[in-house]
C-alpha cells in the first residue's frame, strides 16, 4: 500500500535551466567585475576599467559578436560558414558605397546587409542544393569576395578625390545616442576610484553614452536572437534541422528551407558586421580591414558553446584585450599575466577536485611561469601586446574545449529521403 502511495505522489519538475544559466552569467560577471577591479588596485593601471576602455571594447567586440551570431544561426541549421569573412568584406564595401552615394548611414546598413545576405545565399546554394563541402564553398567566397571588391573598388574610387583602388571616401555616421544625465551623475563616482564601485560606474557610463545606433541594434542582435532560436517554434524547428534533419522531416519540418533561411541570415549578420567595421569604426571602407573578424567570431561562437551569452563573452573577452593593447600597450597587458597566473593556480585546484592530476599539474606550472614573468618584468613587448587578444582567445578556447557541445548534425551533407 506504501508503495502505491509513493507511485500516486506528484514528482516535483526540476529546475529550469534558464534561472540556472542566468545566475550563472551573473555570477560570472560579478567575478570578473571584481577580479579586474582588484587587478586595477594593485597594479595601479587605472585604464583596467576607465570609461575610454569601455568604449573601445564594444567597438571592437561588436563586428567580432555580429560574426558569431551569423555562424551560431548557420551551425545551429547544421551549415558550417566559414565564409563568414567573404560575408564581412561584402558589407564593408557596400555599406561604405551606398552610405557615401547616397549620404545615408541607413541606406549604407541596408545595402551591408543584404549583400551579406547575398553571399549567404551562395553559400546555401553550394552546400544544400549542391551539396559541397561546406569548408571548400567558405574559403572560396572569402577568396572570391577579396578579389571582386578590389575589381569594384578599382572600377568605382579611381577617379574619385580622397578614395583609392584600396578605400572609399568618408562616409557619412551613424546618430550618436546617450543616456541623459547619466555621465555628469556618475563622473564623480568613476573617478574616486573606490573598490569596485567606480568601475562598475565606469562600466555603466561606457555603455549608456557616445553609442552608436547601429552599436544599439547589434546589441540587441544578441537577445534577439535568444529569443527567437530558443523561445519559439520557428527556432525549435531550426535547431532540430541542426540537430537530426532526418528526424525533423519526419515530423514534417522543411529541412531545406529552414538550411536557406539560417544561412541566408547568417549572411546578413555578418554584413551587418562589416557595415560597422566601415561606417561606426572607421567611417571609411578599406581593403582588408575585416582582419580576420570572421574566423575570429566563430572561434568566439565555439567559445561562447553555440550559446547567445556564451559568444557575446567571447567576443567582448577579445575586443578587452584589443582595446588594452590599444590603449595601454604592453603596460596594460602585463597587468592581465597576474590575473592569469592567478586564474590559472584556480583552475589547478578545481582540476584536482575532478581527479584530473594531469591537467592540474599543467595549470600549476603555466601559472607559476607566468607569475614569475609578471615580477620579474614590468611591461610586455610591443610586438607580444599586439599578438595578445588571439593568445588570450586561443588560451580561453583550449580551456573551454572540454565542455563543448556543437549541434549533432553539424557539417553533415543530408539528403531528403525519397518515398
């Protein structure tokens, strides 16, 4: 009779992961919040978390983020772009022409976009009808995206004053937004360098003023794209085409559509991603200044575990280290060998509460050759500093990798099934 009792009792519903992974994030932003604060008191390089670092960071995380966002909509379909790059380049060129021809920012993001959104359709065209190898059909539309932007660029900017074979004239911006009184309130609190709480007013004053709009709107990309691949059916039907195809069409989802119309957004993330790096970060297009941004986001999207959140960290993790190099040089960046070494002796410990030995006796060593490189000199190379956000990236993602998980079906060519 107890038994049948125990059977009939209700069984109370887990957790919800999201409340999880919220407290989480929170709980990671405020370790990193009062790591950097310490790291500023200790070190006395103010330029950790000042207002101007702020700035610079999601100035160069934004395109990093926007790229990230486009491989996490292509590889959460099952669709590996590495033509993310190429994608980047045709929203750098376009964005820049049409902002210039037209003396509209606006006109400049809509032309970025869907020609980024172009090239995704190349690319959804080569890998899902076609079936080609997803890497062989990226690498050449970063090769053919190159060289047709330099015909373009030859063939329009040759004759133009102030413009060249290899750069636009001056592109009108993007509006600038702040949030009222929120500087002249906080300035002071900024610069009293108390403990924690003038960085985090460093932090608040950096994100609410001098923004650009398209800055705001990528931003919000981030939750946005939460929102629809996680919290809808649409989104739930996408994934599940990344996950098992075969399974997806069974239950009646068109698994070929909803390929085209991931990669083609992805498309036009990274496009978007190119309009920044030509109107909001430079106002000009230039060959090659994409740098890489394109490879970079997806190492941020692999990092961030094919995770809004996750890559969003990814990329501001980078854009930190570009904007101190930047800013600070090899000064500024031999403050971080501290926090490393220090992070690296806590991941020993945990390590060895896992029972893997091996691992923890490799932290134990990198921290401790790291400390003693921070005390026994008092600035970095300029050539290393320059170098320093790929080595923190490609440190973070060699630490992660143990915890990833890609979508099932990426990479995979799939066929529909014939009746």
């Amino acid at each position: 009779m107890s038994q049948e009792l125990n059977v009939m009792e209700p069984v109370k519903a887990p957790p919800r992961p999201g409340g999880w992974s919220r407290w989480r994030f929170l709980t990671l932003f405020g370790a990193v919040l009062v790591s950097l604060a310490g790291l500023r008191v200790i070190t006395g390089q103010d330029m950790l978390t000042d207002v101007g670092t702020i700035r610079t960071t999601i100035t160069f995380a934004v395109p990093i983020g926007l790229a990230a966002l486009g491989g996490l909509w292509a590889e959460r379909a099952g669709v590996i772009n590495i033509g993310l790059e190429g994608m980047m380049i045709l929203g750098t060129w376009f964005g820049a022409y049409f902002a210039w021809s037209t003396d509209n920012p606006w006109m400049g993001l809509l032309a970025g976009v869907l020609a980024g959104m172009a090239g995704g359709l190349l690319h959804a065209v080569a890998t899902v009808t076609f079936a080609v190898d997803h890497i062989v059909s990226g690498v050449a539309i970063n090769i053919l995206m190159l060289g047709a932007m330099r015909y373009l660029s030859i063939l329009v900017y040759s004759d133009v004053p102030r413009a060249g074979a290899a750069q636009s004239p001056t592109t009108p911006s993007f509006p600038v937004w702040n949030l009222p009184f929120v500087a002249d309130a906080l300035a002071p609190v900024a610069g009293s360098g108390i403990f924690v709480v003038s960085d985090l007013a460093s932090l608040v004053i950096g994100l609410t003023t001098r923004m650009s709009a398209l800055t705001f709107i990528a931003i919000m990309m981030i939750p946005v794209t939460y929102l629809v691949l996680w919290r809808t059916t649409f989104g739930l039907r996408l994934r599940s085409v990344g996950e098992n195809p075969d399974a997806a069409e069974s239950l009646g989802v068109p698994v070929y559509s909803l390929k085209y119309v991931a990669v083609v957004i992805s498309g036009g993330l990274a496009g978007m991603g190119g309009v920044f790096l030509a109107i909001v970060a430079s106002q000009i297009y230039q060959e090659g200044q994409t740098g890489g941004r394109g490879y970079i986001g997806l190492a941020a999207m692999i990092f961030g575990n094919w995770r809004p959140g996750g890559l969003a960290m990814g990329a501001g993790l980078f854009g930190y280290t570009d904007a101190l190099q930047i800013r600070g040089g090899g000064a500024a960046i031999h403050a971080l060998l501290l926090l490393l070494a220090v992070g690296l002796l806590a991941v020993a410990v945990w390590q060895v509460r896992k029972d893997r030995k091996g691992l923890a006796v490799a932290a134990v060593l990198t921290g401790v050759l790291l400390l003693v490189w921070y005390l026994s000199t008092d600035s970095l190379p300029r050539e290393l500093a320059t170098y320093s956000p790929h080595i923190a990236t490609l440190l973070v993602l060699s630490l992660a990798s143990q915890r990833l998980r890609p979508p099932a079906g990426v990479g995979k060519q799939w066929r529909a099934s014939r009746s």
